[in-house]
C-alpha cells in the first residue's frame, strides 16, 4: 500500500500522507473519517467566492475514498 495519495482539482491535485501525520492537509484535516473505521479525511483547498470570502474544499478519506 501507498503511503501518499494525490486528490484535488484535477491537474493541480496535491499529494498527501495517509493517516493522522498529513502536513498537506487544510487546518483542521486530517480527522477521523465518520463513514469507516481507521481512516483519515483529508482537506485540500477548492476555491473561494471573492463577493462573500466563503471558501470550499476538497475532502477524501485515505481508506474508504469517501468526501465528508
């Protein structure tokens, strides 16, 4: 098995460490993934809305592949 995975927009996808010691990873990510037992959700940026400053991410667990 890995011990990185790529995800994000694609072409500009970001390469992150599986598990807990992600460096990669948005503030707050990565976190226990809610849908499988072991995993690890991870954060990369998506885009903002310039009028409102609101922002999104992309989100991934390392072991199910699920978003949040």
């Amino acid at each position: 098995m890995a011990d990185t995975f790529k995800f994000g927009e694609a072409g500009a996808e970001e390469v992150h460490r599986i598990g807990a010691e992600c460096v990669q990873c948005w503030k707050g990510y990565p976190r226990p993934c809610a849908k499988c037992v072991g995993g690890h959700v991870h954060g990369a940026w998506g885009d903002e809305d310039a009028a409102t400053g609101n922002y999104w991410l992309y989100t991934k667990c390392d072991t199910c592949g699920e978003a949040e």
